[in-house]
C-alpha cells in the first residue's frame, strides 16, 4: 500500500462546523441581504466560490436573499 499522503489546498468545514459558521455570518450581517436589505429567507453565498479559492470563512462569506442570490449565481453562471 502506498503512504497516505494528505492533500488539503483549501479549508473545508464538517457540517456542524460549517453550520456555525452561517450562524456567526447571518449574525454578522444581522440577518439581512447585503444587497438589498430583505430579511426574507436569507441564504449564506460564497464570494469566491469553491471551485475557486472560497474558503469556508467568514470573511468569504455573506448574507443575500434568494432573489439577489440567483441573480449573483447568474451573472456570475458558476454555482
Ligand atoms: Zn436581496
Ligand atoms: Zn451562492
């Protein structure tokens, strides 16, 4: 057998882990869309997304509503 060998380019949280950190973000942003203010079912967006360099942190993080989440998805055609 080969010797494990760890490749670890990014951080990624467990999901407990990662389910805090929404929590402190959502806090952060006091439960409101960074874009447009709504307080409606905000979601928690990457900025840089994964496939990127996004880490899992809160600096990398920020609260959106669905309706300008899409729109960030869209623009950006990258999830
Ligand atoms: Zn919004
Ligand atoms: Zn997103």
């Amino acid at each position: 057998m080969s010797v494990l060998r760890q490749k670890r380019p990014r951080l990624r949280l467990d999901r407990t882990a990662y389910h805090e950190l929404r929590e402190e973000v959502l806090a952060r942003d006091g439960w409101r869309c960074q874009f447009c203010g709504s307080l409606n079912g905000v979601e928690v967006h990457h900025l840089e997304s994964r496939s990127r360099l996004g880490d899992d942190a809160e600096e990398n993080l920020i609260t959106l509503c669905p309706a300008c989440h899409r729109k960030v998805h869209r623009n950006r055609a990258v999830v």
